[in-house]
C-alpha cells in the first residue's frame, strides 16, 4: 500500500506536534521525574498512535501490536492497572469503554499551539 501524497487536513500537523511533544518530554524527565499520571499519559499516548497507525493497513497492525504489548507490560511491572478486556476480533464491533484507567485525551482544544 502506498502513502498518499498529502495526507488529511491537520494529520501532518498533529502529527508533527505529537512527535515534538515526544521529544521535548524525552529531554525534560529524569528516572526520578516520572508521577504515576505522567507515566499513565506516555503509555496511553504510545497505545493510541498505536493504534491509529495500524488503522493504515492490517499488516501494520499485527507489527504495531508489540508496542502495544510492551505499554500492557510496562503498566504491569510499573504496579498501573491494565486493561484486561480483549479487543474484538471482528472488524466493525465498537468496543466497550474501557475501564480501568483515565479516559484518553482528546486534545485541548482549537488553537492549542504546544508549549514553546
């Protein structure tokens, strides 16, 4: 499958903004610098690009679902809560909400810019 061209209207650009937020995270924390809600959003955020990344083809899927597995592994080893439902296994089933944990962020709304 090939890429398009150009992609969606604002893709590039959250994309861009999620991939800026990754670093300057990287560069900010420390071992000692992670809290439990902080630690919970990074493993959330890797779980939903994840995922959104897989929606691309099913063979990218298959590839991705280590990271997720590696986020389950980590909210383990970290004492977090996991979510233990599986996912549906056929195409077109809404999942349940999941529980368990926060609710995923949906953005802070128009006009957000990031922190400079």
């Amino acid at each position: 499958m090939e890429l398009v061209e150009r992609a969606l209207p604002a893709v590039e650009e959250h994309a861009d903004q999620a991939a800026e937020s990754a670093c300057l995270l990287a560069d900010v924390v420390s071992a000692g610098g992670w809290s439990v809600v902080a630690v919970e959003d990074a493993l959330t955020a890797i779980e939903t690009l994840a995922e959104a990344l897989g929606g691309i083809v099913p063979e990218l899927r298959d590839v991705l679902a280590a990271a997720t597995a590696a986020a389950s592994t980590a909210r383990r080893r970290l004492g977090l809560p996991v979510d233990t439902e599986p996912e549906p296994a056929v195409e077109g089933v809404i999942p349940a909400p999941r529980t368990g944990r926060r609710p995923r962020r949906r953005g802070l709304g128009p006009g957000f810019k990031g922190v400079r």
